[in-house]
C-alpha cells in the first residue's frame, strides 16, 4: 500500500485524546449546567444533528440509537419526546452514569448489530446508525438489519475515504471500498471497512432503502438519510398494468425474511423508456429500489428489487408506478408463511391440451383439492411412480376448492399406465392412474 495512504489511515487513532477525557467520548450538559467534556463538544454534537431531517416535536414517536456509546444523541431524542432505545455491544458506566444523572428514562441494551431484529426490539419511526458501519466486517448486512427494524428514517453516519473530495464536488462516482484486515484504520482493530461516498449510498440502498439522500460531512464522516418509502406523490396518468408479482429465482409466491430475495415484475405500459430511477415499486407500502428493469420483444416491461426487509409473515400486496402515473393493481405475495396441508385429494387428470382422458401431448392436468392458500409451482411436488415431473402452472381455485396443477412430463417418461400421486410438505395424496401416450405428434401447448 502507498505509504502516504497508510499514514492518512492510521491517523484517526483517537485513543490518547479518550484516555485524556476519562473514556468519555460524547460531552454531555447535565442538570445544573455542569457539563462532562468529552473527544466531542457540545458544540459539534448539535451541529453534527442538526444536519438530520427529525422534527423537534418526536412525541409518538419510537427511535432506535445503535452505538449509542456515552448516549447523548439518545438523550437528545428522549429530550424531544421520543420513546428512545439505546443499544451497544458492551455495557458502558459513561452511560449509565449520565442515564442516572438525567433521569433518563431510555431503555438500554447490549447486542450486537446481527442480533437485532424486530423480533427482539419492534419497529422504530427512526433509527441512528451513527459511526458503526465502519466497525462491521460485514457492513451490508448490518444495513439490512437496520433496514428491517425502520419503519421510516435512517440516519447513516459513517467515516468515507474520499471525504475531501466529495466536499469539493470531485470524488470518483464509482463506489468502491477498503477493507482493512488488522489495525489500518485509527489503529483499531475493530474498524473493518472504509467505503468511498458512492458505495456508502450504494450499499444503503442495496440493503433495502428506496432513497438516500446525502445530507452533509462531519470531518471524514459523511451523513445519508435512509428512507422506507417513496417521496414522490402519486401521479394523475393511467396506472401500467401489472401481470404478475413473483420470486425472481422459482417464479413461486413464496418470499423468506431471512433470505436475500428478490421480487419479480411483469407490467404492461406505454412505448416510452423506463430506467431505474422511473419505476416506483412497494409492498405494503415499504418501497424499494429497481435493480432491473427492461423490456422485452413482446413489449412487456419486466422490474426486479428487493424484497423490502422488516415484513411481517403473511399475505403483501405487491404494486408499483411509473415516474406521473398512477399505482398499478396489486398482486399478493407470502412471506415466511408455512405450509398447512390437511388431506391432499386428487380429483381428475386428463391431458392438459384437450383434456383428453390418455395423456398424448406430454402436458398433463391434475385437478387437487386441499393445496395451501400459498401452494405454488414450486412447493407442489407431482409423481409420477418415483420421478418428479415439473409443474409449471396453478389456476385459481374452482369448485369445491379444487385447483388446476399443469405439469409438463419428462422426455424420457415411459408410455402406459403410471400412478400419480401429489405432495405438498409431507402430505401426500392417494395415487391416481394416467394413461401416457407415446407422443408420435404434439398437440401443442396448454394454455
């Protein structure tokens, strides 16, 4: 590495001005006026929240501060009338002491950023994610988890390499990131990674936030605010028509949490050029940035994004909108929704171009009473004696609860006589008989 980037590095060590102030990092005013001097002043810690977008009135509001350290932007957030969470990975008299001395009221706990989930602490209006990024070896990750426990704002402070020149206006736009494997950084070993400012909004975005929006620097830090949801209302012109919402990977419905998925999008509209930045996609409400969007032969739009992290399991409408128009109809998806199978019944097969009772066409129908609401193409397994045979369409219930299951048959699928028998989780149907064809002509394909 170039000598002078490794000095430029290592010189954000802070440890002797910390050891000169008795650990305490944050200044804090206590009751009385007396105030305990620490690395930051007054004076920069209100500059430094002043450049937030959060009203002085939080009073209904819930916020998260991760990496509160001596606590003073979670006090401030408790001053304005928030219900205030603090969070850090170790437990810090400095806090404590203060928390006492004001008569705070915030709730503090200690975990690590991939322990924090909406399971163990809820949702907040707003969350701090101030000076941390840098500290995690995997620093998507711990964006995702914020992502997944905002509701609304974010507010990402992190050290960039390419402070100066981003002030100036003449940082590289390409986003790239130093990863620090010992004590590069500040001479800590606990500081991983040094994104420029390009991949610090890049990766804020990836993890899940619809904008982001730079909003100042603090020395070698720059502040984004994240947002949840779109800013732009909702236009006049005709909505597209959306077709289908599904999992990019296995066409199926079913989306999990846990997972890095994405969510897939057909969508009907006019002749113009749509990008990126044009295509406005939300579920339930929670937005979230294109990767992809393009058009293909038939003129059938198709947007791929991420599926908006923080979703509670069951059914979310799907919708989207183009940069003027309208929000399209919605089209429902499952999220971490088990699969509840009672009795699998099948009720018919027949060939599935001309329903036929022999099968000729190498496509076979199967009509199945008892499928899970979020049964899908995937999730639906079709024997035929010992071999899986793909499925590769599911109507909509009928009568009776029924519903239409196409399979294609394999190639190598002997003619005769064969039973066939449906399974869906560990629930298995009785075995049906179908009589295979050999296939001398095809009658086409089903519809």
């Amino acid at each position: 590495m170039d000598t002078s980037i490794e000095a430029a590095r290592r010189k954000y060590d802070r440890s002797a001005e910390l050891a000169e102030k008795k650990g305490w990092y944050h200044s804090i005013e206590l009751p009385g006026g007396r105030v305990i001097e620490g690395v930051i002043s007054l004076e920069t810690l209100k500059r430094r929240v002043a450049q937030f977008p959060i009203p002085d009135d939080l009073r209904g509001k819930r916020v998260l501060d991760i990496g509160a350290w001596d606590g003073w932007f979670s006090f401030e957030m408790e001053r304005r009338g928030a219900e205030v969470v603090a969070v850090d990975c170790v437990d810090l008299e400095t806090f404590r002491y203060a928390h006492r001395a004001l008569g705070s009221k915030v709730e503090y706990r200690q975990l690590d950023v991939y322990e924090m989930t909406p399971e163990r602490l809820g949702r907040f209006d707003i969350v701090l994610f101030l000076g941390v990024l840098y500290h995690l070896k995997h620093p998507v990750l711990g964006l995702e988890r914020v992502c997944a426990l905002t509701k609304d704002l974010a507010i990402v402070e992190s050290y960039i390499t390419d402070a100066e020149a981003a002030q100036a206006g003449t940082n590289d736009t390409l986003p790239s990131m130093e990863f620090y494997e010992t004590d590069l950084l500040g001479d800590q070993i606990d500081n991983w990674v040094g994104p420029n400012l390009e991949c610090l909004m890049a990766m804020a975005r990836t993890a899940g936030f619809a904008r982001v929006n730079l909003q100042g620097f603090n020395g070698d830090r720059a502040c984004v605010s994240c947002y949840r949801k779109w800013d732009a209302v909702e236009g006049s012109d005709a909505a597209p028509e959306l077709l289908a919402a599904i999992h990019n990977r296995d066409y199926g419905c079913n989306f999990y949490s846990e997972r890095d998925e994405y969510v897939s999008c057909s969508f009907r509209y006019s002749d113009l050029e749509l990008r990126i930045d044009s295509v406005f996609p939300e579920v339930d409400g929670l937005a979230s940035r294109p990767v992809y969007v393009k058009r293909n032969a038939d003129g059938i739009w198709f947007t791929c994004f991420r599926l908006p992290p923080g979703l509670e399991p069951g059914w979310h409408a799907v919708r989207l909108r183009i940069a003027g128009t309208q929000f399209s109809d919605s089209k429902n998806i499952a999220v971490d929704m088990p699969l509840r199978v009672g009795k699998l019944e099948i009720a018919g097969v027949a060939d599935a171009v001309d329903f036929a009772p022999e099968i000729l066409s190498g496509f076979m129908a199967i009509w199945v009473r008892g499928l899970p609401e979020n049964a899908d193409c995937q999730n639906i397994r079709v024997l035929a004696g010992e071999t899986r045979q793909p499925v590769i369409f599911l109507g909509e219930p009928e009568g009776e609860g029924q519903r239409q299951v196409n399979i294609k048959l394999r190639p190598d699928m002997e003619p005769g006589e064969q039973m066939i028998r449906v399974r869906v989780a560990d629930v298995e149907s009785k075995a049906t008989r179908a009589v295979i064809q050999a296939r001398g002509s095809e009658k086409g394909t089903p519809g």
